[in-house]
C-alpha cells in the first residue's frame, strides 16, 4: 500500500514526534495512535493569507478592517499554533472509552464509574460518560 497525499513529510513527523507530551512507551496502543496521528494532515487550517492580500494589494484593507492587536486578528495569528496539533494528538493518542453494561446500577451513594479516560497536557483525566458529555457541551456553547 502507497503512501497517501495527505501524509506529513518525515521531518515534521520526527519534530513532532519529539514533544514531550506526545512520549508514550514502546508497544502501547497510546504509541501505535501516535505514530498514526503524526503521519496524517488533520485537517486543513482557516486563516487570513496575508501574502496573498499584499500580493493583491489589499493587506493595508483587512488590516484596517481586522486591526492590528485585537482579539479577532489574534485569533488569526493562533489557527497555526502547533500546540493544538500535540494537544489534539495526545487526547486521540490516549483516549479510551469503557461503556458499563446497559443493566448496571450503581449503589445509593456510589460515586459514577469512569468510562472514559484520556491525557490533556500530561495530565490524566478519568470520567463518567454523563461528566464527560457535560464537559463537551459546556465547551460546545462556550460557558465552561
């Protein structure tokens, strides 16, 4: 089987491949998702081509429209930030879901079982499904 048009170069996978929060053991199903991750384009960034405007003319424009130091052309200047890219992957590299049975029922008192568990920036997390797909919508609407 070829190599696919939208594999990474092998330089960017060997950078990528050295951060700290990406370091899984030898063998691992976290190590083995890694490795796949890296290897692929994840997806394709929005951003303001600011080459193209001054190739058009039109720089000074959007400037003027976006301005210089502002939330919106922040937001801009983030959408290449390769930390999104080594977050991403560790979540994905780490995340495992293990879905009690349909019939359980927790004691009175009991604390919900972890059904998913996953690494962000090193740091483990271990979740119920109700407390994970709360923390999803929470962060979906913008109020967490």
């Amino acid at each position: 089987m070829g190599s696919q048009a939208d594999d990474l170069e092998v330089e960017a996978f060997d950078e990528l491949m050295d951060h700290p929060w990406l370091q899984f053991p030898q063998r691992t199903v976290a190590r083995r998702r890694r490795d796949r991750l890296l290897r692929k384009e994840m997806c394709h960034q929005e951003a303001i081509d600011y080459d193209l405007l001054d190739e058009l003319g039109q720089q000074e424009r959007m400037t003027a429209i976006i301005g210089d130091d502002t939330p919106l052309s922040r937001l801009f200047e983030m959408t290449y930030a390769p930390q999104y890219r080594f977050i991403t992957v560790e979540f994905l590299s780490t995340f495992m879901y293990r879905p009690q049975a349909p019939d359980f029922q927790p004691q009175p008192g009991q604390p919900q079982q972890a059904e998913t568990a996953f690494r962000l920036c090193e740091f483990p997390y271990h979740l119920s499904l109700a407390e994970f797909g709360s923390v999803l919508a929470s962060e979906t609407v913008g109020t967490g």
